[in-house]
C-alpha cells in the first residue's frame, strides 16, 4: 500500500525520525542516510514538507539551520495521526479512490478540472494505481470499483480505517451514530462488550457495506465462510432481528446479513464486561463450526497447546482460544493486509528479541512452518503469526521463552536469612522473570551476600547493608541479561 503513497510515506518517515528525537538536532546526513536518499533529494523534499505542514496549518514547529540540520518540537503521536490524514487524502490517490467509491463523478473531465490536471494526465495517474490495486484483485474502471465485491470491501474497509486512525470519521457523524447504538444494543441482548477499537472497525465495516449496496454492489452470492457460522447459531437470531429494519429487502439481503454477522465476531471482545458463563458460551459457539476459520484455529491453538494452554488457569485459557478464533475470522474477512505501518514489522521484531529469547524464536519458526498448510488467498497468514507472536511473546517469561537466570543468595546468618531473601526475590519477580535458586555461588548468574570476598563468574555480585536488599538495583540487572 506504501507504493501508492510513496511520498507521503517517506514524509512520514522523516517526521516519525524527527519525533524519535524530538528537542534535538538531526543533520540532513542522517535523514539522507535513514532513509537511503542523496542529500539535495533530501533538502528538497524538507522544504516541499514544510510547505505542506504550513499548509495544512498544523501546530507544531519544525527548524532548518543550515550548520545544525533540522529540530521538531511540539509534536506527539495525536498530531502525528492527523499530519497522516491530512498528507494522504490531499493526494490525487486517495482522492481517486475515494470518489471511485462514492461514485460521484461521471466523466474524467470533471475531475481532471478540479485538480488541474490535463485528460491524458488522469489517465496516466489512474494507470499508475490500478497497478497498485491489482495485488488486490480490484480496480477503478468506469468510475467505480471493480473486482470480487469481497476483496473490494475488504481493501476499502481496510484502507479508510488506516488512513483515519486516530482521526474523525470520514463518513457522516449520525450514520456511526446509529451504528454505535445498534452496536450498544447487541451489546445488551448479547450479554457481552467489544472493545472501542471493534466498535470503530466495525463502523467502517457496516459503512464501507452500505454505500456499496447502495451503489448497487451486492454480494451476489453467498459466502460459504459466513453461511456455514451462521447456521444454527443462536446469536444471528439476535442479530437478524436488530439489524434486519436496516438493511433493504432484496435477495442479497440474507447474504449481507450473514457477511456483517460474520465481521461482528472477528473482533475483540472485552473480557473484563464478560462472565464465566458468557465466556464459556461464545467459546462453544466459535469452535462449533466448519468454517475456514476454525480448521485454521485449531492447527494454531494445537501448536500452543503443549507449550503454553496447559499453562494457563481456566479462564486466560478460554479467552486466549476465543482471540484465536477471533484473530482467523478476521484474516478471513481481510485476506491481503492493508497497512501504513513504519515500525519494525514481526520479523524484524522477533529477530531483535532473539538473543534474550532464543526458544521464542523456535517456537515462531514451528508456526510457521505449520501455518504453511492455511492458502494465503483464503485466510491472511501474516495477520494471525503477528497476532500469535504477540501473544507468545507476552507469556515468554512465564512460560521458559527465556533463558533462566540462576540466583544465589550467601549471608553469614545462614540459610534462615538465605531463604527469607530468596522467597523475597522470588515472590517480587517470579512472573517478569524465570528465575532458578543457584546451588553454588561461582556458578550463579547474580549473587546476593553480605560477604566481601564473596565472587561469581559474571561479576555480579549483589551486597546487603543491614539486610536490606536494593530491589530496584536486581531488577536493573535482570532487565541487562544475558550479561556481556
């Protein structure tokens, strides 16, 4: 997605560079060399940027001093979110594609008019995107949006979601109004919450949706995937009958019912509004079908089963399988990913937090080599190992994803006071970090002692003062290992 909005891209990555040291100074030489560009390339495209925040009459302010290079101050993530909106729908691209959409304009005349730009000129741009767009199977042609009406809604849904993240809705203010209630009112009868960041997506979702069939662009026929979890299922009847006064009877109407159904469940829920009995429910009711989601489900939670679910206490246990289960309907819905991401990607992640980890990438690297069986063109794989590394990475502690650090505690009172500081430590870290008693002082990776000629192989030797242990010094050490 980055290739269509490649400048705007690289214009955020330069303000994301400049955030990341923010107060400071920053040459042009680095820029240049961050983001692999020659120096005047990179003097040129500052001043165009300048020119657009001023523009877009954004608060924050940014300096070029020739001797020292470039400073931002007064920026935070909030106004970073809204520099990206403003930079994206300002270009000919987004606004192409939104029109497309909305299927407003009728001729190429009309839009070459309003954005100055000669016939042949259109034409061209229009080329350029298209070649963009066909990774995802769609095209604008004909003045609106083209392609498997799946694959479109899920680019769109997908696209204006990232481009407003953050930011107003781009869509009517009462239209998500009337969404959130009926939300709020599935809510009620369902006897569960989703979290904010559902409810949002699900805005785009249900949106996305409406001005496609009001556009007469129906899902012609129906989804297997979506049939299949709707049969039997006694939460579409509550569905049906909340949501069946919106939507126009025609004889699509079942097959988007099934469609926005489906999208309801494959976000998150939030488990601290859920009871036992809820739980345990909406888990019955996701692992009870034969759809795409749940064969892929299976092979991941299988694959987490001997490692980490036996692990787990009752309900971690159920709300991890119900994630799961949520995390492969939603790479259903939206097979090819649509991102504007500039932050490390999972691969990089994983491979940044190998040295510390070392079986977490073992672990990664099975799921991979199983998730292989589930087609990239049914279910987006890299959307569920980004979702599972996540998950993995955050019980990697608990669950020996770390090398053990071996601790031995020596005092002159002997093991009375030896136990006592020890079940301190252990009482205070034992969920941060996989810690295990060292039987000989020389051996032990950190050394507790009120003893002076006490020593251990690394050097790091812990010393009591009237028994007093200096717990904020320990967990420095533990966040340091391995030692160098």
């Amino acid at each position: 997605m980055n290739a269509l909005h490649i400048e705007v891209m690289t214009k955020l990555r330069i303000l994301k560079k400049l955030m990341d040291s923010q107060g400071e100074w920053v040459s042009t030489a680095e820029l240049s060399k961050e983001l692999n560009m020659n120096v005047s390339k990179m003097r040129q495209l500052l001043k165009h940027f300048l020119d657009d925040l001023e523009e877009l009459k954004v608060d924050i302010r940014i300096k070029i001093v020739k001797q020292h290079g470039i400073i931002v101050e007064n920026c935070n993530y909030i106004k970073y979110t809204q520099i990206r909106k403003l930079l994206i729908t300002s270009t000919f691209e987004y606004q192409l594609i939104w029109n497309f959409f909305r299927e407003k304009i009728k001729k190429s005349q009309d839009f070459s008019f309003n954005y100055h730009i000669s016939n042949p000129t259109f034409y061209r741009r229009l080329n350029f995107i298209n070649e963009g767009l066909t990774f995802y199977g769609i095209k604008l042609h004909k003045f609106m949006i083209e392609g498997n009406e799946r694959f479109v809604r899920s680019f769109l849904i997908q696209y204006f979601y990232e481009v407003n993240y953050g930011c107003d809705f781009p869509f009517k203010k009462r239209e998500k109004e009337t969404i959130l209630q009926l939300i709020g009112l599935m809510e009620r009868k369902m006897g569960f919450n989703l979290t904010n960041d559902s409810k949002e997506r699900l805005c785009y979702l249900w949106m996305v949706s409406k001005i496609r069939r009001e556009n007469h662009h129906f899902l012609d026929n129906p989804l297997r995937e979506c049939s299949e979890f709707c049969l039997n299922n006694p939460y579409f009847l509550i569905f049906k009958e909340v949501f069946s006064p919106f939507l126009s009877k025609n004889e699509f109407m079942k097959n988007e019912m099934e469609y926005l159904f489906y999208g309801f469940f494959s976000v998150h829920i939030n488990y601290s509004s859920l009871s036992i009995n809820h739980l345990v429910t909406v888990k019955k009711m996701l692992e009870n079908s034969r759809c795409q989601y749940k064969k892929a489900s299976k092979m991941y939670l299988d694959s987490l089963k001997e490692k980490l679910l036996i692990h787990l206490p009752y309900t971690d246990k159920k709300i991890l399988q119900i994630e799961i289960y949520s995390s492969c309907m939603y790479a259903w819905l939206f097979p090819i990913p649509v991102s504007f991401e500039l932050d490390l990607n999972y691969f990089d992640y994983i491979k940044n937090i190998s040295i510390k980890y070392p079986e977490f990438t073992e672990y990664i690297d099975l799921i991979l080599d199983r998730s292989r069986t589930v087609d990239p063109t049914v279910l987006n794989r890299q959307y569920i190992i980004k979702y599972i590394a996540m998950i993995i990475y955050c019980y990697k502690n608990k669950f020996s994803f770390k090398k053990n650090i071996h601790i031995a505690v020596r005092l002159r009172q002997g093991w009375i006071q030896e136990n006592i500081i020890t079940e301190q430590i252990f009482s205070r870290f034992k969920n941060e970090y996989n810690l295990e008693v060292s039987v000989t002082p020389e051996q032990a990776d950190i050394l507790i002692t009120d003893m002076p000629n006490e020593k251990n192989k690394n050097g790091k030797v812990l010393y009591l003062y009237n028994q007093m242990l200096d717990l904020a010094k320990l967990e420095s050490w533990l966040d340091q290992w391995p030692f160098r």
